[in-house]
C-alpha cells in the first residue's frame, strides 16, 4: 500500500490539528483508498457510539481521497450516507473508499466503514467536482504542509 500525504490542519488527517482525527490513508494495489481509526470518548454521540458528524466526515474524507490517489484535486458536491448500525468507540474501525465514475468534470465514490468482524457500519455515495488547474495552483501556494509523514 502506498501512503497518501497528510495535511498540517485538516479536520481529519491534519498532523497539527489538535482537535483533528489525525488519520493516515493508504492507496491500495486495486486503486482503493484505505484507513483506519479507532473512535475516543471525544468523538461520541451516544455514550460509546461515535457521532453522525465523525462518521460523515471519515466517510467524506475517504472517498475524497480517491481523487488524491489518481492525482486530482476535487471538492465535495454531494455525499449521502446511510447509516447501517451505530458506530462504536474504542474499536478499531476500517474505512474503504473507491470511485465509481469518472468524467471530465466530477468524480462518483462509494465509501464505507467496516467494523472489526468486517460488518458495514456505514456507507456512503459522494459527487466531487474536479478544481480547475487555476483552482489547484492557489490551494497548492496555500498548503503549507502537504506531504506524507511516518504513522
């Protein structure tokens, strides 16, 4: 598996976010981008269950990294998540995203997040739209910290 960059202040992968999530993503040999994540206490909803919010945000996070794996830069248009069974804290969680289209203009991705037994906990269909080569070059000069660092 190849290891995808990490940024310095995402809400996800941000290595200097200090409320961030701190996740790593992996390109995989089928294209797929993979992760995984174990919930804390500050991520709950429910007492033990992780928030809706997390579980849109990882899922968000992992199909938007497809785009990364093929060298694009996309933004989210549209994400639908279905939530299957609650979440839990404290387990370690695998999050799979793959793209399902990709045209001139958008990228479609599937993506979810399996329990340890393998079970869907969640899932979710996104639409991201490509930026414009002017659009990359300005998020490019702002990324201070764009590069992938040791887990």
């Amino acid at each position: 598996m190849q290891k995808q960059p990490s940024s310095r202040m995402c809400f996800v992968c941000g290595r200097q976010n200090p409320i961030g999530l701190k996740a790593f993503f992996y390109r995989d040999e089928e294209g797929r981008v993979v992760a995984h994540f174990t919930g804390k206490e500050e991520h709950q909803g429910y007492p033990g269950v992780m928030h809706g919010g997390i579980v849109t945000a990882l899922l968000d996070e992992v199909i938007g990294r497809v785009a990364i794996a093929y060298d694009l830069w996309a933004v989210t248009a549209k994400l639908e998540v279905r939530f299957r069974q609650p979440v839990p804290l404290g387990q370690p969680l695998t999050l799979v995203g793959e793209m399902t289209r990709l045209r001139s203009r958008t990228l479609e991705g599937r993506g979810e997040i399996q329990l340890e037994d393998g079970t869907v906990a969640a899932e979710a269909e996104g639409v991201y739209i490509r930026l414009s080569q002017e659009e990359i070059e300005r998020v490019e000069e702002e990324l201070d910290f764009w590069k992938v660092v040791p887990d």
